[in-house]
C-alpha cells in the first residue's frame, strides 16, 4: 500500500506522536540537525579529510540538548497521559504527601539510628583509648610524685619499684618509664625485651603532656610530667605503644578494631560478630585520632580507628547497665514500633477509601457526562451517600433533568415553529396576491408581523367591475390566537361581500343592529353590500363564537369608482386619513365600537368624495404607538412622512414609513404589528 503522506501523518497524530508544541518542533528540528551534521561527519571521516574532526563538538552538543530536550517532552507526555484520570491524580498526590514522607522519615530514623550506632561503637573505642591515657597519666603522675619524694629522702631512682607494677598490673606490660633529672637520664625501665629506644625530650615540651604521638612513624600513648627538685627538674614520661594488643583489649566483646594512617590499615584486631538475627546488620564506622608529633610538638597527620560491629553487641553494650530491666525496655520500644506501625497501616488503608469514594464519584460524574453528551438525558448517578459529592451528584442530577425537560420543550418549542411557519405561509396566501386595480382607484396595502404570524388584517375585495371593498382591521393580542380570529375576519367578509349576506324578512334601516332573536330570510346580493350592515353582522358572529375578552378593529369602505364615492363603516379602528391637494385632512371616523365585544351594537355609515390626486391612509396602531426615549412615533410623524412623499409611488411611500418607523424603534424589538393600507386617486 502507498504511504502517503496525510496517512502517515494521521497515524502519527493519533499515536500523539506528531509535534504540535513549539518546543517538540524545536527538538525535532535540532534532532534532524544533529543526524544530518552526524552523517556529513562520517562522510567525511570516511574521506579522510579533517574537516570531520570541528564537527565532532556540534554532534555531541547537539546531541546533548536533544536528549534533554526529549526528557522534557517524555515528563511532559507522561504528564498528559498518566496524570489526566483524577485517580492518578490523587494517587500520585497521596504518594507525596503520604506515602514518600512516611518512606524519607523512615530513611532518616533508619540513617540516624545507624549512625547513632556507628558513633556509638566509636564512642566506645575512643572511651577505652582515652581510659587507657588516662590510666597511664595517672600513673605517671603517681610514679613522679613517689621518686620526687624518695629523691628528697636522698634516695635514688631504681628499677625495682617498678617491678611490682608489672607484676600486679596487666597494662604495664608493654608500659615503659623513663626518668630525668637537671636533663640527664637517670632511669629507663622498659618491658623485658622490649627493643623501644629511649625517647628524646623534645625542647617544645610542655608538662604536664597527656596525647597520642607518633615518634619514628610509630604511635605512643605518653604521659610526661615535671617535678622542680633542689638539684634540678624531675622530668617522667610514661609510654605505652598503640599497636595490636592495645587494639585488641579495645575490640574485645565489641568487634573488630583498625587504626589507619596515611599509608593504609597499620593493626587489625577482633572480628565482626555473627549476625544473631536478620536484622542484625554490620556497623562500620571510622573516627579521627588525634596525633602530635613528638619531635616537633606539633599536630600531625591524624590517625583514624574504625570499628566494625552488629546493633547485637551495641544494644547489649548500651543496655548492659540495665540488667533485667533490659528486656522490659527491648519488649517497649518493640510494642511502640508495632502502634506505629499499626497507625501508620490504617492511615494508608483510610487513604485509599477516600481516594476510591472521591475518584469513584468523578468517574461517575465523567460517565454520566458522557451519557449526557450522546443524548442519553434520563441518566441519572446513584446517591449513596451524604456528603460534598453527593450534593454534586444530585446537583448533576438535577442539571440532567432540567436538561430533559428544556430538551422536551425544545422539541416542542421546534415543532410549534414549525407550525408558526406553516401558519405564516397560510396567512401570507390570506393578503391579496394580485391587487384589482381600478382605473380612478389605485391601491396598495404592506402588513409586517411583530411575530411569526399577524393579528393584523386588511384585504381589496372587488364586488363588481366598478366597486373595491377595501378592509383594515386589528385583532385584539398576538400570536396564534389573534392570526386564527383575523383569520376568521378575513373569511366572513369575503364570504358576505361576495355571496351576500342574509337580510331580515323585515327591512331595517341602514345603522340598525343586529340581535340575536333576528329571523333571517333572504339574501343581499354581494353588489349591495352596506360597510354599517357587514359590520353588525361581524360583532354579532364573533360576540356568538368567541372569548369575551377577544375583539376586533375594523374598517369597512365600498368605493364606487363611477361616482369616486367612498361609503364606508369604521368599528373602533384608527380613524383613516384622506390627504387633499391643498393639504388639508379628513378623518374618517364615522361607525361605532370594536366588533365581538358587545351583543347589541349599531354602526353609522357615511360617505367621502375621493377627488383626482387625494390619498387615502389607513394604518395600524403598530405605526404610531412604538416608543424611545423621545415618546412616540405619534400620528401626527406619520401625517408629515405622508405629506411630504405623497408625490412618490405607493409603495415608496410604505417603505418611508416603515423606515421612520424602524429608525424609531432601533434596538428594540417591533412592538406590534405594522400595517399600511394605501389608496390614491387618478
């Protein structure tokens, strides 16, 4: 198969491997940097030119911060696909602030109990060598003050008295005395066999002296003290080697002891004890020494002692001060161990119970979205408990059936619309499509509806070749209602201007109402149609088939375009307005009240002359009554708009009006229906 290029490039965008960040563009540019510098340098290389050579640092910068580069893209991804279920979230969060604090802490006290007990083993050691010094000082000073004492009796130093002290005293063994008097050597008692030389006083010598010293790249414990004598200073040093039996009465019941220097291990003495559990672990530790030198008096190179031992003999070393209140004290501090523990392992286990309850909540919300974004709105979440995330989840629940509901009256709303468009496309066919105009008579006539449909109504209706009916009229409210009654309006005048209307079998005179006990018998033809009697024949069929409180305006007009007469009726409409040449005015006013709101009511009837060039305007109150913050729109704009265009076509003239209107209205939604109805004279 071909691999093109968008293919390759989707499969690379679903497997989130396509760079979109600018940084991954930036790393994946310098990566391509790299390998092509790296190949021009093996090409060269290849060619034996030294050229290749420069660019060997290129390739390894390079190199290095496309790797860096690549490790910040890899958190970054791992970041992004690890860390977007909140379950990792809180896992990840409950590790860093539970679980890794718990874990440091026990590496702490684990860390601090080791070196708590590797100083304590050193302790140990420097404790049994600052013993030991101690132990020869005093000795020394005892032996100075003995001889000082014999040699003011006029005694002499002698050997012998020191003889005993090797016999009784174990750590005399290796212990060598030496003794001055004014500088001059007058006694050396050394061990037998001993090959130490006698040391050398050095002049920096300040008694008393007490340390650790290293004389011919050997270490002495020494002691000197100075006694002032009538023939002289009284000069007494006690040294005692630091070698491997010194080491060894150290080690002893304790592990193994080395003392170190510059150029490696000098004495090794005792081993590590065996392990008396599992988790008895070796402890080794080192500590400094500190070291003089003896010919120079001075610090030198200190010497280090390590120790290697088991937490066995350190605890039985510690608590051995104790005796049977050893295990008491080992049984308590296991006891305490274990509460730890047990508080420490029920922390974690509630943890995780909060980490489920919360996370389950979300994946339950994350769910229960996904149901609501498929359409699903009846799904709800089980509410098991009461807490934050149940009231979330019965907010959600709530959200869910709002949605349900707001959906069902979606449709709903979408269907009535639906059915608002058909009964617009209805009434649209109710206004006259094709106007009969006559030949003194033109006319014109524009509704615009507030909403879908128009409670709004005015028709041309020709009764003969010479006679139009012209009809304007309001329907009380708006909406469907008001379009299905001017729908019914619209129908009854047409049926009663064309077939005829019934009349009463007893003639009535023009204006004389119509009332409910009226018999009817023949009929009016359509041609002899009175404007008075059509409209209380309207009031009387929709006072019969309507609410109460629904009613209509209606104006009613015949004209005869022999006699350019205009009879007409006005029921409660907005009084027309005929336009003369010399600007003058009429209204027409002539009539009674709205229609379908009384049972018994009468309507006059008059006549105008319409003469050559006059307009006839009838409107609405959609026209006049919008408002601003100017007031109204006002009959007496509308006059002045008519006045000053009457020159223009119908039409433009119902366009300038509209437009004054809208202009008027601005922002704001139309407030009613706008109707125009336009005649002139020719």
């Amino acid at each position: 198969m071909e691999l093109r290029y968008p293919y390759l490039r989707l499969r690379l965008e679903r497997a989130g491997l396509l760079p979109a960040s600018k940084l991954a563009l930036v790393t994946w540019y310098l990566l391509a940097l790299d390998v092509l510098f790296f190949a021009l340098q093996r090409l060269l290389a290849l060619l034996r030119l030294s050229d290749g050579q420069s660019l060997a640092g290129w390739v390894s910068g390079l190199s290095l911060v496309v790797s860096l580069l690549f490790l910040v893209l890899a958190v970054r991804w791992l970041k992004a696909k690890l860390l977007w279920r909140l379950r990792n979230r809180l896992i990840v969060t409950y590790v860093f602030i539970g679980v890794i604090p718990v874990v440091l802490l026990a590496i702490l006290a684990l860390g601090s109990f080791y070196l708590f007990a590797a100083q304590f083993a050193t302790f140990i050691v420097t404790s049994d060598l600052n013993s030991e010094l101690e132990s020869l000082d005093a000795a020394n000073t005892a032996i100075a003050h003995e001889l000082a004492a014999r040699m003011m009796r006029g005694g002499s130093p002698e050997t012998a008295a020191l003889a005993g002290l090797r016999q009784t005293h174990q750590a005399w063994a290796k212990r060598q005395v030496c003794v001055w008097l004014g500088g001059q050597l007058v006694l050396n008692d050394a061990a037998p066999l001993s090959l130490s030389s006698v040391p050398v006083l050095p002049d920096s010598l300040n008694a008393p002296f007490r340390d650790v010293v290293r004389d011919h790249e050997q270490f002495f414990l020494r002691a000197v003290d100075t006694i002032a004598l009538p023939g002289g200073k009284l000069t007494v040093l006690s040294s005692e080697p630091l070698d491997q039996r010194l080491l060894q009465g150290m080690a002893a019941n304790l592990g193994e002891v080395t003392l170190w220097t510059k150029d490696g291990p000098a004495y090794t003495a005792g081993q590590v004890p065996p392990p008396t559990r599992f988790l008895d672990r070796q402890v080794t530790f080192p500590t400094s020494v500190r070291v003089v030198n003896w010919s120079a008096g001075d610090a030198a190179n200190p010497a280090a002692i390590s120790v290697g031992t088991r937490f066995s003999k350190l605890y039985q070393r510690l608590f051995e001060s104790l005796g049977d209140f050893a295990p008491a004290v080992e049984f308590s501090l296991l006891v305490v161990a274990i509460i730890f523990g047990i508080i420490e392992l029920v922390a974690l286990i509630i943890g995780l119970i909060i980490n489920h309850t919360v996370t389950g909540a979300v994946a339950q919300l994350y769910d229960a979205t996904q149901h609501i974004n498929r359409g699903e709105f009846d799904h709800r979440i089980p509410v098991r408990s009461n807490d934050q995330l149940a009231t979330l989840a019965q907010s959600f629940n709530s959200m869910a059936a709002s949605l349900e509901e707001l959906v069902l009256e979606q449709k709903q709303k979408q269907r009535l619309e639906n059915e608002l468009v058909i009964a617009q496309e209805v009434q649209t066919q109710l206004f006259p499509q094709h106007i009969h105009q006559l030949a003194s008579l033109e006319v014109y006539g524009f509704c615009r509806p507030a909403r879908t449909v128009s409670g709004d109504y005015y028709d041309f209706l020709p009764v003969d070749r010479d006679k139009l009916l012209l009809a304007v009229g309001d329907i009380s409210g708006k909406g469907i209602s008001a379009a299905l009654l001017m729908a019914t309006v619209h129908s009854a005048v047409r049926a009663y201007s064309i077939e005829g209307i019934p009349i009463l079998r007893e003639p009535i005179a023009v204006g004389a109402g119509l009332g409910s006990s009226m018999v009817l018998g023949s009929e009016q033809p359509g041609a002899e149609v009175s404007p008075a009697t059509l409209l209380a024949l309207l009031n009387h069929q929709l006072y019969q088939s309507t609410p109460a409180e629904k009613y209509a305006t209606l104006f009613l007009g015949v004209y005869d375009g022999q006699t350019r007469q205009l009879t007409y009726s006005n029921g409660g409409h907005l009084p027309p307005i005929i336009f003369g040449e010399d600007h003058s005015i009429r209204r027409l006013d002539q009539g009674g009240t709205v229609i379908g709101l009384f049972e018994r009511t009468s309507y006059d009837e008059a006549c105008v002359q319409l003469r050559r060039g006059e307009i006839f305007l009838a409107y609405s109150d959609g026209v006049t009554e919008p408002e601003n913050d100017f007031g109204e729109f006002g009959e007496q704009r509308l006059i002045e708009l008519v006045r000053d265009n009457r020159h223009l076509p119908l039409p433009r003239i119902s366009e300038i009006v509209t437009a004054a209107v809208d202009d008027w209205i601005g922002a704001n939604e139309q407030p009613d229906d706008v109707t125009l109805v336009l005649a002139r004279a020719r």
